[in-house]
C-alpha cells in the first residue's frame, strides 16, 4: 500500500499491548434515512421482474438469443429496492448538480475528451436525471445507454425528450446486470462516488458494465480514485456536541455526557472540516484502476498506517476524503505521493495544515476532483470517523495501526468500518457502520 506523504502504512508497533476496546457497534436493518447519495443501476418490481425496464434489443428490433445469453445476474434484494427508491426524489439529485465542482468537473472531463466520444457509443451508469448523458451527447456521442434502475429514469427520459436528444440518448430503467445491449461501447462515464468513496457499492455496477460491454481499450470516466486517511484535531466539534452537557442553564448534566458521546460519535460523520483541523499529511487507504479493478476487491480493503503528528493536539477520529481522475487511456495515474498529487493539480494538505495546490498548465493533463479539506466544497464533504474520547499527542508523536472497510454482509450497500489505531504505548479499536 502506497503513502500519501513521506511515511510508510507498516505497522511497527507491539502486538501484545493491552487493548482499550471502544464499544462496538453492530449493524442493523435500516434504511436510506439520511438519503445517502448514488444512483445505482436497478429495482426490480417486488412481484419479479424489473420493473419498468426498456431492454435495448426491445427498442432496436433486436432480442439476444437464449444462446447467447449471460449468466444470471446477482439478486436485487430488498435492500437494493429501497436504495434505488431512495433516488427516485427529486432533492438528492438537485444536491448533485447544484455541487457545482463535481458537476463542471464531470463537463470539463467530458469535453477535454471529446475526440473519444465523438462517433462513439456511450454507457452513463446510473444516470440519475440524465445530465451526464446530455453532455456527452452534445460533445458529439453517436449514441449514449442512459441506465438507472430509479424511477428518476422515467424523469430522465422527458427531460432527454424535451432537449431533442431522443435520437441519441436511450434511457434504460434498470440495473446494468439486467439490461441489455447489443453492442460495445467505447466509453463508460459514471458518477458512482459515494461518501468515503466506497460507501453504496455503486463501483461494482461500473465494474459490470465495463466487463460487459466496454471495447479494449475503451475510456472510462473517471479512470482512477484514490481514498485518503488522516488524523484530526477538532475541538469545537466535540464542545459542541459532548462538553456542552456539563454546564446548561447552570445545572450539571454531565451524566449525559456518555450517552452524548455514543449518539454522536458511534457512526462516522459526514461534515466539512479545514486543513487546519488536520495534524499530518495524509495516507492512502486505496488506490482504484477503474480499468482494472475486480468486484471482489471491494469486499474488504485493509491499509496500514503510521503518522507522525506535526503539531501537539487533543486528536478526536480520522478523517477521510478521496480525489478522482479523468485519464485517457494512454495516460497513466499520478504516482501516490503528495509530491505528484501536487504537481497533477490535486490537493493534498501539507503538514500545516495547508492545501498545495498547483493549477495545470498543459490541458491533456489529467483532470481532477478532490474532496479533501482544503478543495472546492463538494457534497461529498468528509467522513470523520470519531473516538468516543479525544487522545493527547505531543509533536512528532507516532499514529500507527489498520483500516478494514468491508462490505456488510447484512446489506452490502452498508460499509463496515473497523479501526485499529495506537500512540504513546496504548492501543485501541474502534467499530462502526455506515448505514
């Protein structure tokens, strides 16, 4: 596993240090209540059947043969039919595009490759209202799958109707492991990041498109991601939250300053934070070839870390963030290290807390969305993982231990989260879902 700064992810410390355990939480049933982005591809009517789907052998004139056909897709669980409800409301995708950097970068990228999308055939998985399809119409795509398997899909197809792109843009209502297409495509372009990037399991559906349909040596956009860790100082945010119970209207509350800290710290946290809240350079958890990465690696993904904290500070959790990169086919990916990502124009928070930053100066450079801190807002925000309890660290202090994300067997849709992470001789682990 690559560094994103100048140390290693190795795990040096004593394995048989005594373990603090944080109290642990275990997954359960729940639904999209906060809406947690994506627009995955496909719900299937609960009576069997994908409901609403427009197959394109159906709308060309062509059926595969029985002989032809591919193996059955996975099942579309209830858990699925709820996410998928999920994006059928209007708000989530008007959060999306109002995200002015995600939405312009996704443009940009689609415009400074237009020599390979012009004439070409196109798959938008998980199109929500069909904007990315329209931009890559108007660039000059012989034909674009606009797939979702929402009810948004119904929505997108009026609105691709209504800007006269009916000829071009094919909406398809389902999930890519159900419908068909009876051609290659030359490009797949999906905006599939989700919270601490792998939170929805949307990649999969990216990954199952390109194994079914994308040329060799096809385009996929964005090309490659890569998800950064670090630890985080932030006060305010605990006072706010936990040191407020100590004094209100002048009566003690303290006794629910427990309580306060499992309701508020138990799941990670997706909030905006600065560079000054963060105390080291960053390190990768995971680096993503979208062009050759397997859907098995997603089932877990495990990184080591070692920090050395550049300042003295109360420490509260470990943020994450990630960057994407839209990379023709003959371009490689920055190297993981904070020199490159400086110089390929992605941010990277320097040791005080400072993003460096450099603006491209070539255009065929590879274009580039950051979520770090100190990047252009998104709504992707940060995800904080939070300890129940801030930990001291002095200056040039060591911060070692391990990452798992890990798919939930309950529901893959959820991520596991399980940290293990040791300073001045004391270890402890910290477990949690994001739901």
């Amino acid at each position: 596993m690559q560094s994103g700064g100048d140390f290693s992810n190795g795990f040096h410390g004593d394995h048989h240090r005594e373990l603090e355990l944080e109290d642990k939480q275990v997954p359960g049933v729940s639904s999209f209540g906060r809406a947690k982005r994506r627009s995955h591809a496909g719900a299937r009517d609960p009576r069997g059947g994908l409901a609403n789907v427009l197959r394109v052998p159906d709308q060309l004139g062509e059926q595969k043969s029985l002989e032809t056909s591919e193996s059955p897709p996975p099942p579309c669980t209830d858990f699925d039919v709820a996410y998928f409800h999920s994006y059928a409301h209007v708000g989530i995708h008007e959060e999306m595009i109002k995200d002015r950097a995600r939405t312009e970068t996704y443009r940009e990228a689609i415009m400074q490759h237009q020599s390979l999308i012009q004439g070409k055939v196109v798959v938008d998985v998980g199109c929500g209202t069909g904007i990315l399809s329209i931009f890559c119409a108007q660039a000059g795509a012989k034909r674009v799958y606009a797939v979702d398997a929402s009810d948004i899909a119904v929505q997108a197809k009026e609105v691709v109707k209504a800007n006269g792109l009916s000829d071009k843009v094919i909406v398809l209502h389902g999930r890519v492991e159900d419908v068909e297409i009876d051609e290659e495509v030359d490009v797949i372009i999906s905006e599939w990041m989700g919270y601490m990037l792998l939170y929805e399991s949307m990649l999969g559906s990216v990954i199952t498109a390109r194994d079914r349909w994308l040329k060799p040596g096809g385009l996929i956009l964005p090309s490659h991601a890569t998800l950064y860790m670090a630890p985080v100082s932030h006060p305010d945010r605990y006072s706010h939250s936990i040191d407020f119970w100590r004094n209100v209207y002048g009566i003690d509350m303290s006794a629910m300053m427990q309580l306060a800290k499992q309701c508020a710290f138990e799941e990670p946290s997706v909030e905006s934070i600065s560079g000054e809240n963060v105390l080291t350079w960053p390190e990768v958890v995971k680096h993503i070839d979208c062009k050759t990465i397997k859907i098995q690696e997603l089932d877990s993904v495990t990184a080591r870390y070692k920090f050395n904290s550049m300042m003295r500070a109360p420490m509260h959790g470990f943020a994450f963030w990630f960057d994407v990169e839209f990379s023709g086919p003959a371009s490689s990916p920055a190297k993981n290290t904070s020199e490159t990502s400086i110089a390929s124009g992605s941010s990277s928070i320097s040791p005080s807390g400072k993003v460096n930053q450099k603006k491209r100066t070539n255009p065929s450079d590879a274009l580039v969305l950051s979520t770090s801190p100190e990047s252009p807002p998104t709504h992707w925000q940060q995800t904080i993982v939070y300890f129940y309890d801030p930990i001291d660290v002095e200056q040039d202090q060591v911060i070692e231990g391990s990452v798992t994300l890990s798919q939930s067997k309950e529901n893959r849709r959820f991520m596991n989260i399980h940290l293990e992470y040791s300073s001045a001789g004391r270890s402890f682990v910290k477990e949690s879902v994001m739901r």
